[in-house]
C-alpha cells in the first residue's frame, strides 16, 4: 500500500503534539492497532459489517438481498458493502456502477488474501471519510475531539461509528443535533443486542454532542518541523518532550520577552536536556513560532551565531589537563599583542596577575587568550571540533586565537551538547530526540579532574555576570553556569548545568541587530535562572562527587606555584597528582644591595663588605611595564652599580611595537609615525633605539617613542643599560588610500 499518511509527532508520554498535511492536502492520521480499543471496534462493526471476521471479503446474503431490493424498487435502497469492499473502494476511488462494483468485490477478495482481517480493519480506520479533508479515525477524533480514538468516550465512538455512511451531511461542528439523535438511535440498538453494559449506554445518551473542528494540537513547532524532515516517512515519530516542563520553559521564556521587549530585545531560544539520557525534554525555537515580524519560525537551537565567552571553560579546561595550570594559578592580565593581535576585556580595564578561576569566573578575554596561546589554537579547535562543532569545523583553517572570544560560529545545540558533558564528567554524546534512542558516552572530551575543577569554578556566585537582583536572592538555583556577549551585542548566552539538567539559552534578535543593553550577565542569566527555577526546584539537594585524582596542596597566593622559604601567604589548591605541573615560587629574588639601599650589585661588581642581601618582588616585564603605564607603585630594584663591567644575557628587552615581521601600510600622503616600545627587566633604567643599526634614541625603560619610517624591510633594535640586545624586522609599504 501506498498510501500517505499525515507524520505525528507524539511527547515522550504519547500526548499529541504536532501532525502535518499529506501532499494531497488531507489530515489522514496513521492509527496503531493497539489504538484501536475494543468499543471502537464492536460499535463499527456492529454499524457497518457484523459478519466481518466470517466472511471472505464479500458477504453473499448482504449481496443477494441488496440486489433484489434495489431491483424490485427501481432505485438504491440498501448497500452490500463490506469493510472490506469499502477498503477496496477507498484505494482505488471509481463511479458507482454495477460494473465497479464487480471489480471491487474482486479486489475485496485480494485484500483478504493479502492481509489479515485486524490488518484490513485497520486500513479502514485509516481512511474512512470524515468530512472536508478529514480521513481516518484518528484524524477525527484529534480534529473534532481533541482526543486519541484509545480516549474517546462511549457517546463520541458511536459518533465516529455513524458518520463514514453521510459524511457530508453528518459534519461536526454543522449538524451536532442531527448527529446526536442518529447516535441515540444507534445506542439504543446496540442497547437492545447488549453490547456494552447499561450504565454505559445511559451515559452515553445523555452526553451532548459539543464538538466543533478544530486544528490539531501546534506544540514544539520547531522541533516538529526538524522531526518531520529528520525522519521523513515515519508516520509516529515519538519524541522525548516532556510537555509538562516544555509549557513551563515556554511560559518563562515567553513573560520574559514580554518584559524586556521595550528595549528593542525580541527573541529567545532555550533548551533543555536531561543528563543522564540527554533527551532533549523542552525545546523553545524562538519567543514566537507565528511572529513573522521577528522571523519567529527562525530555529534559533540550530541558528549559527558567535559563542562570545562561553568556550572559556573548556579551554581551561584542556589547559588543566595538560598540565599547564591548576585553578590557583597565576596570569598577568595586561595588555598584550600577539603579531598584531591584540584582545581587549568586556570592561576594557586590566586587573594585573590573577588567578585562572578568577580569570574564568570573570570571563577575562585577555588571560583567556594568553592560555590559548600556551595549548596552542590549532589543538583548541581541533578538539572543538572532536566535540561537534560544525562550523568550527568547516572554518578550522580560518580560525586563530580569536575563537575563545566567540570569533567562530557555533548554535546553542552544540553548546548544550558540550556544557552536557560537563554534566557528564568530561563525557561528551549527541542529544537524543526520539524514546527510542540510546546515549552513547563515547567521547571524553576532558578527564574527570579537569571536568570538576572547572565546574567547581563555574558554581562561583561572587563574579560580574550574576544579575545584580539576584546576588540578594534567596531562590538562586544551585548551577555551574557561564555567560557570554558577542562582538557588537548581537547574542547574549547563558549556559548551565546541575546534577540533573543542562539548560541553554541564547538572547538576541535573529536579523542579527545589535543593541547596547544586550549583554548575557544582565540579560541571558536571568532567564537561565528562571527556567531552572521552574522545571528543578530541588536542584541544590544533590551536586557533583570529587573524583579521587583530584588531590589539594598548599601553593603560594603571590604565584599559585609551590611555596618558597620566602613565601608567607599560602592558600589551598586544587591539582592532578602527576600531571599539574611542580614548580618552586619564584615570586621574590634575592637581591645584593648597598647598605643605604641605592644601588644594587652582581657577583662581578659585588664589594668586600658595606652590602646587603634583600628580597624584591621578581617582576615580569609585562607587569612592569603595565604597572608604568598606569603609574602603580611597585618595589623598584635600586639601579644597578655604574661601575660593574659585566655584560648581561638574559632578560633582554621585549619590543611589543612595532609587531616583528608584520607588513605596515601606511598613506604616501600622510606623515604617520610608529611607535617603539618595549617591555624591560625591573633594574632596567634606560634602553636605547636603534633603526638599521644606526642609533635614533634612547628612552627610560617603559617610555614609549615615535618614528617616521622609510619604505622598505627595517631593522630595529633595542639594547638596556645592562648590554641587552633585541632585534626585530617590519616591512613598511607606502601606498595611495
């Protein structure tokens, strides 16, 4: 049989969710054999064909008596169709003739042939005309009676059971009076052969006929339209929705546009997945399916949109993983140039040396982008890519240090998938849909330990992207989550997870407007907060075991490394027995200096006598020069003896402008100038320039100075007052704009 069938979408519980029209504009819904209860079965065929499962497809004293009344009438009195024979005659619609009807006892023989009689009651069932565009019991029902047919009541099947003969003139919604007493009729008859019981039918004569036509269930739009074309010729397509959490997380989402609407923020997509089978149990695709003024049919889960800051955690946490840092960690959040790259923060202020989980926790760009650069971008979007991103995948070529700060496409499906496998201990598997599919935990994205070190970051409630009105909250759900802005404003996100949930939601609007108040700590972790509220209250009662390779030790708060002698400050800290990395702080060095602390000396200079040793902060050149440019007072070493002849080789000057072996265009019209600017050592107290080995100026060590280049390859050098030398080369091009 080929015969269409409209697909249904049913929730994880069997309710009715979404169907569509068949190509030739028919609602013909597939209905089950296990549908069909026994009422609806004894009612039909006591209506239509009682000798059903007795005769071969054609009844011959149904036949002989139809034909010797409509023969001594002159006209139509009384039909001889069987179930079957209608069947026939709804496969292969023909004009009622004599002849036809000859052909379609033939081929009622065949179907009995060829199919059981449960198998030829079915098709019936399947395609019996209702009215319009209304075939199937099924089709009925969920149209008339917003019911499945295994719902119905005595009084609604006797209903169904009666209009197929008259479907034109026995139409619900037209003619229900009409309808009700033909159906008394009928329940009276099936009274007299005691077909059901007494109290049944009396029930049943007394129910009024309220039905009217009306559309089928429209739930999960979105996803209903993915389902249909996923699984294109299944006719019941059993989700995993749970509808009871999907109308709340719609409820939420959609109050929540409504009240921030106003300031030009129109759309929100969320998801929610269960942990443990990651069934996907609510799916909102956008505020409003039928808004066609913000593109509501827009599938905003599989939307390509900038992930912002939501990459961070595992990027840290790959970074654990392979050794690089540990949460206490130290990292000088300053600015940086990377061959011309230069990353700024969300604030745009620096904090100086921080540790990793308050870089995270703050979602700092510029310490994110110094981590990056250490696991090196190639192996990040490589696993990026092991962990389902598509379009990172398709862009890998394109893709550099940028990525961490959302300079990459992802959708909030893939990010549910990722921030699942946080759930999961670092186990990653791909969300599932339908009842019927199995979780496969197949790919460890991150170990246990780097997993848990990095949730335990996330549940951090004293950072900048937890809503202001909510630091006071006494609700605050219990989640690790993160946030995270797109260049331009355009998508705020909030992902989070708890024992039992992961939920994603990304805020914005899908023409891809920007707007100034769009941020994912102000606007997306709101919501977040409010769905979990809604669909896992209890969230708080249970939370995430320490694997047993997580271990603590004490490390130094100046440095996050293992304590000096001279270290006096220590704080706990999570690490990797045999992985995390063991290095001695080195945050102070011991320093020779004169007894009036003005000068300080090296082992060639050192005198006989008239010195002391003394402990300074041991600097990196960064801080320096970030603590010159913002003019912090820090510890200076005192200068260096003028006297010492030693000739120094490390820590030589850093030039951070101009970027080495970067190509400069510059106006032929126009007098611009470069700036040259190192990062020099703490007892550095001038450095000197050098354009192509000819001397231009000297500066103090974190000043910065200004040249006017020639066209052509430029060698430029930078030596301190201790000897150090540093070489770099530009190509300068001088073009007309």
């Amino acid at each position: 049989m080929n015969t269409e069938f409209s697909p249904i979408i049913l929730s994880k519980d069997g309710e009715f969710m979404h169907s569509y029209l068949t190509s030739d504009d028919k609602w013909r819904m597939y209905t089950s054999l296990e549908e069909i209860t026994p009422t609806l079965k004894e009612a039909i065929l006591f209506k239509e064909d009682r000798f059903f499962y007795y005769h071969p497809g054609i009844n011959p004293i149904s036949i002989t008596r139809a034909l010797f009344n409509n023969l001594f009438s002159g006209r139509r009195t009384s039909g001889a169709s069987t179930i079957t024979m209608q069947v026939a005659r709804m496969l292969a619609p023909k004009e009622r003739t004599y002849g036809n009807k000859v052909v379609e006892m033939f081929r009622a023989l065949q179907l009995e042939w060829m199919y059981s009689k449960d198998e030829v009651f079915q098709l019936y069932l399947n395609m019996v005309p209702y009215g319009g565009n209304i075939e199937g019991v099924k089709s009925a029902a969920v149209m008339y009676f917003n019911k499945m047919p295994d719902h119905l009541s005595l009084a609604e099947t006797t209903a169904l059971a009666i209009i197929p003969n008259r479907p034109n003139s026995l139409r619900l919604g037209r003619h229900n009076l009409y309808i009700e007493q033909e159906r008394n009729i009928w329940l009276k008859r099936f009274n007299e052969a005691a077909l059901f019981e007494k109290s049944a039918i009396e029930d049943a004569l007394s129910e009024p006929i309220l039905a009217s036509r009306t559309s089928p269930p429209k739930h999960t739009p979105h996803l209903a339209l993915r389902l249909k074309k996923q699984f294109a010729g299944e006719l019941l397509i059993h989700s995993t929705i749970d509808m009871n959490l999907q109308s709340k997380t719609e409820k939420v989402l959609q109050e929540y546009i409504m009240q921030i609407y106003h300031r030009q923020i129109k759309n929100a997509v969320a998801l929610v997945v269960d942990n443990k089978t990651l069934q996907v149990k609510a799916y909102v695709g956008s505020a409003d399916y039928y808004n066609p003024d913000d593109a509501g049919q827009v599938d905003g889960v599989r939307a390509i949109r900038s992930p912002g800051s939501t990459l961070k955690p595992f990027l840290y946490g790959l970074a654990i993983d392979r050794g690089l840092v540990t949460p206490k960690s130290k990292i000088a959040d300053v600015p940086v140039n990377f061959r011309g790259y230069q990353p700024q923060n969300y604030s745009e202020k620096f904090s100086g040396e921080v540790t990793i989980e308050h870089a995270l926790s703050h979602s700092l760009n510029i310490p994110a982008v110094k981590v990056l650069d250490q696991v090196q971008p190639y192996v990040f979007i490589q696993e990026l890519s092991k962990a389902g991103f598509a379009q990172i995948e398709k862009d890998k070529d394109h893709l550099g240090l940028s990525t961490v700060l959302g300079g990459c496409g992802v959708t909030l499906e893939e990010l549910v998938v990722l921030y699942a496998a946080f759930a999961n201990g670092g186990k990653k598997a791909r969300l599932n849909y339908r009842v019927s599919d199995t979780v496969n935990f197949s790919n460890q994205l991150l170990t246990k330990e780097a997993n848990f070190m990095i949730s335990e970051i996330l549940t951090e409630v004293v950072r900048p992207d937890l809503p202001g009105h909510w630091q006071q909250a006494t609700n605050l759900p219990k989640i690790a989550w993160k946030t995270g802005t797109s260049y331009g404003r355009r998508d705020a996100w909030s992902i989070g997870f708890n024992k039992k949930y992961t939920i994603g939601i990304w805020v914005g609007n899908f023409s891809g407007q920007g707007v100034q108040e769009l941020a994912g700590a102000d606007v997306a972790a709101p919501l977040l907060f409010k769905i979990f509220n809604a669909v896992d209250k209890e969230s708080a009662k249970d939370w995430f075991a320490m694997p047993r390779g997580v271990n603590f030790r004490h490390v130094c708060s100046e440095s996050g490394k293992i304590p000096s002698d001279f270290c006096t400050d220590e704080v706990i800290d999570y690490y990797i027995p045999g992985l995390s990395e063991y290095r001695k702080c080195q945050h102070m060095k011991p320093i020779y200096i004169s007894s009036d602390s003005t000068k300080s000396y090296c082992q060639t200079c050192l005198p006989e006598n008239g010195y002391l040793k003394a402990l300074y902060p041991n600097y990196s050149a960064e801080i320096l020069d970030y603590y010159e440019s913002e003019k912090i007072n820090y510890v200076k070493i005192p200068k260096h003896d003028e006297k010492c002849e030693r000739i120094f080789a490390d820590g030589a000057p850093n030039i951070i402008s101009p970027v080495d072996r970067l190509e400069y265009l510059v106006d032929k019209s126009d007098s611009l100038q470069i700036m040259l600017r190192c990062q020099a050592a703490n007892n550095v107290d001038r450095v000197f320039w050098y354009i192509n080995d000819q001397f231009y100026s000297s500066a103090s060590a974190n000043e910065s100075i200004y040249f006017t280049p020639d066209e052509g390859n430029i060698k430029i050098s930078c030596a301190d007052d201790k000897g150090r030398n540093t070489n770099i080369k530009i190509d300068v091009k001088k073009i007309i704009f």
